[in-house]
C-alpha cells in the first residue's frame, strides 16, 4: 500500500530572502584574487619597463621624496608621477588615484590645527610627501608582477626567509580566496527561503578556511623538508636591458640629479 500523503501535491514556495551577504563577500574575494592576479602583460610602456629597475627606481625615489625639503623637487616628482599614471589603462587610473588620496586627505585633515597656527609649509610639504609616495607604491603595484617584485628584493639584500615568507603569503591568500569563493558558492545554493542563522554559517566557513589552511602549511612542511630546504631562496632576477629600459633610467639619473641640486 502506498500512503495518501505520497498522492498529495507539494505547493511549498519557499520565501525570498535577500542573500547580499553572500554575493558581497564573493565578490569581494574575487576583486582581492584579481588584483593580485591580474594580467601586467600590456603593450603600453609602463609594463614593458624591466621590473627590477622601477622597483629600486621607486626605493630610491621614496627615499629622496622623505629626505627632500625643496616644494619645487616634489612639485617635479608630481608630474612625473601623474605622467606615468597617463601612461597606465583608464579603468586602473581612478581605482589608483582613490586608493592614493585617502589617507593623505586624512592626514591633510589632522594637521588643519597646524595650518591655522601658521605651519602651512611643513604641512602642506608633508601631506605632498604621503601623497607622492603611496601613488608611487600604487603604481608599482599595477605595473608590476607582484613574482617579479620579489624577485627584485633579491638583488638589494633582503633577508631570503623575508622573501620567501612574503611569497608564500601571496600565494596562500590567492588558494585559500579561491577555496573561500567555493564555499560561499555552496552556501549560496544551499539557502533555500529565510535563515534564521544565516550569521552562524559563515563562522562555519572561517572555521572550514582555517582547518584547510592548517592543513595546507602541514603539507608544506612535510614538501620542504623532503626537497631539504635550508632557508635559501633562490630567484633568478632579469637584468636585460631594452631600449626603453634605459630610458626609464636616464629619466630617474636625471630627477636624482635634481634632488641633489635642489637639496645640497
């Protein structure tokens, strides 16, 4: 025999519920993964220029922009940064120009008391050095593969277990966005109507991202210490020269020159 409620009709409708949650942390993870991920190959000048050279060009930039006291060096250094922000594609040029005005304006905000006492160069020389310098970084870290960058810290002397570290960092943030996209995707097409937990299970989802991630170091560990890694990192550094690499470095010899005239 078969039973009645088997002949029955299910009308069930599940409620709708706004799940913004969800689709906001997927879409956060995945804009972080494309940042560190994305394509520099371009045909413009800017990615063409050997990336060793602009980041020691950069390191030695941001030291004389911190050591400069000249309004009219920074001022130089201004156009030659907006230039290279010309120089890049028009939908990075905004995401880089908010992402450089906002904690400048911060600062340019705290030192209002300082300008209304009369320290007006000072300040507005400080709030020019902050701005100058996390556009540069900005910058670099568009242009630039972040591989690349580590790469290049090779050659200044930076220790190789800080090297390493930072590396496996960028990669592991990258694997374990990933593994966290899929989740939220089967979170996603498990909520079915209204949760009345629904907070709850994103604490699941941390609890999930840190037993993999736990996991992930073990085996790292175990693949290390069979391949009897010593601490040395070892990172083959490009130092060919193009055409347009030397004139990138005849452009940074020539701004150097101008900070030793105008600060010696």
């Amino acid at each position: 025999m078969i039973p009645q409620w088997l002949f029955e009709k299910d009308n069930y409708i599940p409620k709708k519920e706004k799940n913004t949650y969800i689709e906001k942390s997927i879409f956060s993870l995945i804009k972080i993964i494309s940042i560190i991920r994305q394509n520099k190959s371009s045909d413009k000048l800017i990615y063409l220029i050997n990336p060793t050279l602009k980041v020691i060009s950069v390191l030695v930039m941001i030291i004389c922009i911190s050591i400069s006291r000249s309004f009219i060096y920074l001022l130089i250094i201004d156009i030659y940064v907006l230039i290279n922000l010309l120089l890049m594609e028009k939908k990075i040029r905004k995401i880089i120009l908010i992402k450089s005005f906002i904690f400048p304006l911060i600062t340019l905000i705290a030192l209002i008391p300082s300008i209304f006492h009369g320290n007006i160069y000072n300040s507005l020389l400080l709030f020019q050095k902050i701005f100058i310098t996390i556009l540069l970084v900005n910058l670099l870290s568009h242009n630039t593969k972040w591989n690349e960058i580590n790469k290049s810290l090779k050659l200044l002397f930076v220790p190789d277990m800080f090297i390493w570290i930072m590396d496996i960092t960028i990669r592991y943030i990258v694997l374990l966005g990933e593994y966290s996209i899929n989740l939220f995707h089967a979170l996603k097409l498990r909520s079915i109507g209204i949760t009345s937990n629904k907070y709850n299970s994103l604490t699941g989802i941390m609890g999930k991202l840190f037993i993999k991630s736990y996991i992930m170091s073990e085996e790292m560990f175990y693949a290390m210490e069979c391949r009897c890694f010593s601490g040395e990192y070892s990172a083959k550094v490009n130092l060919k020269f193009k055409k347009a690499d030397f004139g990138y470095l005849f452009i940074n010899i020539f701004l150097l020159s101008l900070f030793i005239y105008f600060n010696i």
